[in-house]
C-alpha cells in the first residue's frame, strides 16, 4: 500500500470571512487575511483564494510578507505548495516580480517568468458556499478544519463550533467500522493528518434514529478505528478495526466487537454481553497467496444465570490461494484453493451417535472455473451484441469425524445493451449443497412439521441435500448519470420446497437484507424494483420495494427501502 | 473661408481618431501604493487624479478598487491609468498590446522561466503525477467504468465505487449489474479531475483486494478531455470474502455459532444428522 509518512504543509488561516465551496474544494476569505505555514512564512493581505486539490493560494491586496528573508509589501502571493515555489509581485520602490525557489527566501529570482494562471482568482459565479468559518487548518493534500463555523444546507444556516472535511487520496483514514444505514449524517468534529474524530447521526431498519460515535486512527502502514454504534440504544457495539502492513508482502488485519445490551442504562451492567475477534494475517506470492485465520467467540460474558448461550469456541485456520489463471487459449480461467484447520469449544461443538466433540479438524478444497465473456450476435454493433459468461464451483470440506460437506454453484448469464439507455440479462444460477456422513446422516422426521394444520409432506424427503434454482431477468434503464431505474425479477425452483412459515426466516443486516446469499424458503418469485436519483448536488436518494407475489403472507416487503447517499 | 474651416475640422477630427484612449480590462488583482495590478499579474502606475467610475454607467461609483472586482482601465499618454471603470460582472480578460506592455512597472527585466518549456519526451500515459504541462478544457466528460468482479461474488450483492472526491464513503456510487461478473457505473467528471478510487461491496470492510490477497492502493484516473472515456477495472477479491471457512466479517453481526450442517435455517426440531 506504501508509505503515507510525506511531510505536508499545514497552512493557518485567519479572516474575517472564510467561505467554503465544497464542489470544488475552493477556500476564499475576505478581509484581515492572516496565514501561517509551517514553511516559516505569515502573510498578511486583503483577500485569499485557495484551490485544496491543486495545492496552491493567493493572497493579493496590500500583501505583507515575514519570512527568513525579511518583511517585505506587496500586491500579491502565490505559493504553490506542491512545487515549492512562491511567486510574490513586491512593492519596494516598484513592483516587481519575484519567484523564491524550495524555500529559499533569501535569494529571489527576480524577474523570472511565472506560470500564467499565478494570481487567477476562481470563477464563483455558480458555485455554492457550503459553510463560512472564522478560522482554518489546512493540511496541505490531507484535511481542512474550520472553526466557528456556520454551516449552509438549503436556506438553513447550522452553527458548528469546528468542522474537519477529508479530501486525501488516502482511504485509509475513510475506513469506517459502521454497520450499513439508510441514512447518516456525519459530523467529523476534530482531526488532522492522521486521525478523525466523529459523531454520526444514522436510521436504519432495525434501529430507528440513533447516534454513534467513531474515531478513526492512520499511519504510514495501517490504520485502526473505534466506534461505538448505536451509542444511544440499549443494544450497542463497541468495534475495533485495524490494519497493519508490513513489508510489501504481508498484512495483518483484525476485528474485534463488543455486544453489550443494558436495558438499565449506559452505565449499569449489561443485561447480556458478549464478544469475538477476527485476526487475519496474508503472506503474498508471486501468483498466490496465504491467509491464516483466527476467531474468538465468547457468546457470554456476563455468567451462567443469563439466558445466552455459553459456548465460547475458538476457530483456527490456513489456506492457501491461487489468482484467476487463464487454461491455454482458452477463454476459461481458473482458480484454486485449499486449506486446512481447527475448531474448538469445551463446550462441545456437535453431538454425533452420543459423541459430543469438542475438536473439529477439516481441509478444504475450492475449485472455480469461469468464461468472462464470449461476444456473439453482431459483434460490429454494440447494441446488438449479446454477452455470455458463466461460473463453476465446486467445493469441498471434509471433517475428522466421518462428515464431508460438498458444494456445486453455477452460474449462467446472457446480456445485451440494447441503446444507450437500456440494457438487460438473463440469468440462470444453481446452488447444490450436499452435507453426508459416512454412516447414517440426515433422516426424515417421524411426522411432516405442520404449519397452520397443514402438514408439509415434501420435508420428509430431504437427506442433507437441497437445490436451489434461481431464474433471474434485470433490466436497467439511466438517462442520464443522476437517473437509474432497475428492475429484478427472479423465480425460485427450490428443494426442500418452500412452504410459507416453514423455514425460519434467515437473520438480516440493518438495512433489512438477509446475511447470507442462498437459504431455504425463499419465496417462488420476487420483483424488486429501484430507482436512484441526485436529489441534490453531492446527495442521492435510493428507494427500493420488493414484492413477493402472494407467497402466504407475504406481498410487499414491509417498506419502502430508502437510503439517503453523500456522493 | 468656408473651405479653410472645413479643412481644419477635418484634421481635428483625424487627429482625434487617430488617438484613442488605450484602455485594458481585466479582474483586479491589488490597488495600492500609487499601483493598480491585474490579475496577469501586471502592475501600472495610477495617476493622481484618477477617476474611479462605474463600467456600466461611467458615472463616479461607491464601489472602492480591491481584489476580485473587475475593470477596465483607460491610460493617458504618459502610460499613467487615468481612469478606473469597476464592474463586479465579469469583463474580458484581454491580452496586452505592445503599447499597454510598455506600460507594466517591473523593477527587473523579465527572463524566461525553464520549468515552463513545453515537456519534449515522456509517456502517453497520465498519471496523477505527470498531468504538468498538460492542458485540461474542464469539460464534462462522461466515463464508463465498468469492473469484472471474482466468481465468488454472491449474486444478491451490491458493488459501489468509494472515492476520494466523496470522502471515500464506500457507498457513494452505485453500480448496476450488467451481468453475473460485470457491473457498470455512468458519471460525469470534468476533464483535469484527478479520481482515486476502490470498489467496494458497500463498506470498507468489504473493499477490493490485489491480486496478492492484500490492501491495495487507489486506482487512480486523470479524466483527459473526451466526450466519453470508458475504464475497463478488474477485481480480484474481496476482503470479506478473502477469509478462509467461508466467514464473512460483517459489523454488528455476531458469528454464527459452529454448524456442522449447511443448511442454517431448517425448521425448529428437524432431526440432525445421527448414525444408522
């Protein structure tokens, strides 16, 4: 990932009147202009401009300059940060022009040609103030703080005792820990070059409207964040994210939470507690790589007199993969896999023939071959040319005791862009999962499960094997970048069939979406449909429904699913 | 007589045409110490009884000369501005004529600067870093990103593009499945951006890895002047998905307790598997 360490320069910015444009990552002040840099220069003058992604400000209108080099008026100075050159017009005894050179103040290029555009101010005529401030810090390339800042949305004006705004190409320092919402304001109170501290406005499905607070930490070779969400509800997560890298080969990634429920207040003991920690370290090679992996879980942290389970179980384990290989000239690829590990928990980890075990090794083996994209129709034309990719998995995991799980996924598709606007697949996906045992295995139940007085005969002839197919049909139309309507609809072909209220509904994120891709029960046919739009500049709105076509009581999903995007 | 008179109207007449006041316009850059600068840069003497006037109306204005007000100054034979016609629309920028060049108050000679000679070699190829010299019209330009994505993509899932022009929030650009491995994202950026970006799966959590199986950096993308540019990106993993047992780390979601069976949500009370 390389070395973040570069020196920057950190620019102090007093005026009067400090304006913020956000679509362009403009800065202009106006009056009483006073700026510091850490280069050892304080310039005082009129009016200031600057431009945070060219790295660059002017400061023009009765300019006085103090740096090593001595005081000196002016009309105007430019300092280029990223070239470390400043241009500066002083007014001795006549103006003249002067070009300083890496920081060297004391020795001028005077009359040196300067690049055309030194002293141009912005046009501003559309462009929109998006906060006025009194005061900033401006790490150059990095961030911008503003204090006693008044902040503009719509015709409202939000005074903010600071506000910090990231513009670095560095994600590291964007990192969050935050589970997904459909809406979150963010306010990123204080920060610098390597850290952010902020408080986060959020709804999502599950929650409602709560606050959360996440401070996030960068270095040269990793970063690390700690949040607390949803810090205002009595079921929150204390998260702790980080990552290392060491080497150019190697990295070391973790993730740790904290559940905590207390019902009786922030600071009372909780009702139920519990915690886990991912730890992962990968090793890269020239066409493959090595990923060994732990996981802590302890599901009760409070005692034996809680209603939680008790299990604590500890997950070891190494696999080794391949990149994506091309077979010959073939249009196919390849990659594989193969691990092995170890899962244990005093508690016991499955009971089989009377046996409880407590240690579970396995190997794994995980073979993927796919085609990108085979063109055919009229290849000339791009609207009349059809697309053709698929992809085969097959998986295997064996255990130590006399148990193997085995995994079949295809996937098929055909699409087309009919114009410029419209464009569609096909798609065709099957999901075989078989789960066997040496000797014995799954059996039918003695009786049908009865759901509503109704017994469900087509469960007894399940043995650990299901099929899931998915038929699916997408079509997405955009007249323009801020315009996307799509529309899915997908028919299920399942075994166990689905019956309404049979399978247990799997458990779903805070956006309402099922944690894992293929379970049982999944309703015959679903259509979703979704449009996105830009609501306003750097904002869009998401909104989505799903309908289910009368499967028991299912019709339409509960809600509408609304996401609100800072673009 | 008649004649006489007519003659000498005449050459009045040609004299005066003959002299037109010289005048620039342009956005003011300072006015002090006896000087007024432009935004070129250029400084010139302002005489002592210069008239300061609206440029609409040419009447005297309240309007006093600072920085980013633009005007059109008329200067007198001595190349001293005699006169000060202030706008706070924009007035054409125009270019120096040799007479008004000869007006510019420099303490030292000009001399060509090296840094700014057109680049002779180098690549093809923009990168964020050799964009200098380059010139970039600031035009919309509409850009086709469309990304392969791995085989073990879950078809349900949803991939965004996280950038830093949005704070690198990992949900900030939506993009549409095109088919089982392709997915594609229509926006508009104008010519002279400089984009860093990463796909993501909806959080950073679940952010595309290299080929190694670690961290990347940034995809960068100068956005050059085009009418449509198309950017073709591969992914080949996730990080969520780069675990080993098939976990996947999603926040605030316990893990699942250890099942030996595959299938997490038969019905409460099936018989588990058990020896024959």
């Amino acid at each position: 990932m390389g070395n973040r360490a570069d020196a920057s320069t950190t620019v102090r910015l007093n005026a009067d009147h400090i304006a913020f444009y956000n679509d362009r990552y403009l800065i202009e002040a106006d009056g009483n202009v006073r700026v510091t840099t850490s280069e050892g220069m304080t310039i005082t003058g009129d009016t200031l401009s600057m431009d945070l992604k060219l790295n660059r400000f002017l400061i023009a209108g009765n300019v006085h300059l103090r740096s090593p080099g001595g005081n000196i008026d002016g009309a105007a100075i430019a300092d280029f940060l990223d070239f470390d050159r400043v241009y500066f017009v002083p007014v001795i005894q006549e103006p003249d022009r002067w070009t300083y050179v890496n920081g060297d103040f004391k020795h001028p290029l005077k009359g040196r040609e300067m690049p055309g555009d030194v002293f141009y101010f912005p046009d501003l005529t559309h462009a929109k103030i998006n906060l006025t401030a009194h005061s900033a810090t401006i790490g150059a390339k990095e961030y911008v703080r503003f204090q006693g800042v008044t902040l503009r949305i719509a015709a409202a004006r939000v005074p903010l005792p600071s506000e910090y705004i990231y513009f670095g190409t560095n994600p590291d320092l964007g990192q969050n820990s935050l589970a997904g919402a459909n809406m979150d304001l963010t306010y990123n109170f204080a920060g610098n070059n390597n850290s952010i501290s902020a408080v986060h406005l959020r709804k999502d499905q599950q929650n409602g409207v709560y606050a959360s607070f996440e401070q996030h930490l960068a270095g040269p070779h990793g970063y690390a964040v700690v949040s607390l969400n949803p810090a205002t509800k009595s079921q929150r997560f204390w998260t702790l994210v980080g990552d290392e890298r060491i080497g150019k080969h190697f990295q070391l990634n973790s993730f740790s939470q904290l559940y905590q429920y207390s019902p009786n207040g922030f600071f009372k003991q909780p009702a139920a507690a519990s915690t886990w920690t991912y730890l992962t370290a990968t090793q890269s090679f020239t066409q493959s790589y090595l990923t060994a992996q732990a996981v802590f879980t302890n599901y009760n942290l409070i005692g034996p007199s809680q209603p939680a389970i008790e299990n604590h179980p500890f997950q070891l384990h190494l696999m080794a993969s391949t990149v994506p290989h091309r077979i010959g000239r073939t249009p196919l690829f390849e990659s594989l896999s193969y691990g092995f590990g170890a899962n244990h928990d005093a508690l016991g980890l499955q009971n089989y023939g009377g046996y409880t075990y407590t240690t579970l090794w396995d190997h794994s083996f995980n073979a993927n071959v796919y085609v990108s994209n085979i063109k055919f129709g009229n290849r000339h034309n791009a609207y009349k040319t059809y697309y053709f990719n698929g992809s085969y998995t097959k998986s295997y995991t064996w255990y130590s005791m006399p148990h193997w799980d085995v995994y079949d996924t295809t996937n098929l598709t055909l699409s087309r862009q009919f114009n410029r606007a419209f464009s569609s697949y096909i798609g065709y996906n099957v999901a075989h999962t078989g789960d066997y045992y040496r000797q014995g295995g799954w059996s039918q139940p003695l009786n049908p499960p009865v759901i509503n007085g109704v017994p469900v005969y087509s469960l007894l002839a399940f043995r650990g094997v299901s099929t899931l197919r998915t038929a699916t049909i997408g079509a997405t139309y955009t007249t323009n970048p801020n315009f996307v309507a799509t529309v899915l609809y997908q028919h299920h072909q399942d075994f166990p069939i689905p019956y309404p209220g049979l399978f247990p509904q799997p458990p779903t994120n805070n956006l309402g979406d099922p944690l894992y891709a293929n379970y049982l029960g999944q309703p015959p046919n679903n259509i979703t449909g979704d449009i996105r739009f830009l609501a306003m500049p750097h904002v869009a709105l998401d909104v989505s429904r799903e309908y289910f076509f009368n499967f028991g009581t299912q019709r339409w999903a509960p809600s509408f699913t609304i996401q609100v995007i800072g673009q | 007589m008649m004649r006489r008179l007519l003659a000498l109207v005449c050459t009045l007449a040609v004299l005066g045409a003959a002299a037109p006041a010289v005048s620039i316009s342009g956005q003011l850059l300072a006015y002090q110490q006896g000087y007024v600068f432009f935004t070129s840069g250029n400084g010139f003497h302002v005489a002592p009884n210069v008239r300061i006037l609206d440029d609409t109306t040419k009447a005297p204005t309240t309007l006093q000369p600072r920085p980013r007000l633009f005007a059109r100054a008329v200067f007198n034979e001595a190349g001293q501005v005699v006169e000060l016609d202030l706008s706070k629309t924009a007035l054409p920028l125009q270019p120096l004529s040799p007479l008004v060049q000869k007006y510019v108050v420099a303490a030292s000679p000009s001399y060509p600067n090296p840094e700014l000679a057109p680049k002779t070699s180098g690549t093809n190829e923009l990168t964020a870093t050799n964009t200098a010299g380059m010139t970039f019209s600031g035009k919309p330009v509409l850009i086709v990103f469309e990304v392969e994505v791995p085989p073990s993509t879950p078809f349900n899932t949803q991939v965004y593009m996280a950038t830093d022009t949005s704070g690198w929030n990992p949900q900030a650009f939506r993009m549409e499945r095109v088919d089982a491995l392709h997915f594609r994202l229509v926006q508009r950026f104008r010519s002279g951006t400089i984009i860093h970006y990463l796909y993501t799966r909806g959080s950073l959590q679940s952010e595309e890895r290299s080929a190694s199986g670690l961290d990347m950096p940034p995809r960068t993308l100068v956005v050059t002047n085009a009418d449509v540019r198309a950017v073709n990106d591969h992914v080949y993993a996730w990080a969520d998905l780069n675990t080993v047992n098939g976990t996947r780390i999603q926040p605030d979601v316990q893990p699942t307790p250890f099942n030996p069976a595959p299938f997490p949500n038969l019905p409460v009370g099936f018989p588990t598997p058990h020896p024959r």
